[in-house]
C-alpha cells in the first residue's frame, strides 16, 4: 500500500477523527518559530491511502483542504517548496511578522524592524 504525503501551513497540530474509531495526526507548526528559531513555511504527513481515504469524509480536514491550508500528493516533496506553490501562506493562527503587524495595525503602534 503506497504512502500519501499531506502538506499542510497550519499553526499547530490537527488531530482529525475518522469513521472508523481512529485518529490520524497531521502535523503543524507551520509559520511558528521553533527552538532554534526556524520557522518552516509548511510541514508534511505520511498517512496510508486507507487514512486518506477517511480523511476526506471529515467535514474539519474538508474545510482546512478547501479554504487551502492543507494538500495531498503521492510524491513526496519539499513541505516548503510545496506550501508555496499550492497552499495558502498561514492560517490565522500564525505569529505575527512585522508586515502582517503593519497590515493589521494601519494606523497603529509603529513596527520597527530589527536592524543586522
């Protein structure tokens, strides 16, 4: 049975529940800052075509698929090269960069960025 890659930008960890009692854990963390302060732009979950297949009956991962913040393939690639060509840049749930901080507060507290 092949394995499917699912490519995902969202924040944090998303633990669908399938029809058949079990659970499959898709993997966040996208746009979020890690201990070495790396920030990955999107991250990917090996799940079996039988997951797969019960996935897409779940009304939560349909809704994170159609609004774009998760993908499937059968080729396993780059989770960022991935996430840039065919999934929304983050969820609402993102930390904020100093342009997002700027866009939200037009007219707001001044955003400085850090100087190298």
């Amino acid at each position: 049975m092949s394995r499917i890659y699912i490519y995902s930008t969202l924040s944090n960890d998303q633990r669908y529940q399938l029809k058949n009692g079990t659970s499959v854990l898709v993997t966040g963390k996208a746009n979020v800052a890690n201990k070495q302060l790396v920030t990955p732009k999107g991250m990917v979950t090996a799940v079996s075509e039988d997951e797969f297949n019960l996935l897409q009956e779940n009304i939560v991962f349909k809704a994170h698929s159609k609004n774009g913040f998760v993908s499937a393939s059968h080729d396993k690639q780059d989770a960022e090269t991935f996430a840039a060509r065919n999934l929304a840049p983050a969820d609402k749930a993102a930390q904020d960069t100093p342009e997002t901080a700027r866009r939200r507060n037009a007219g707001g507290a001044k955003v400085k960025d850090a100087e190298a």
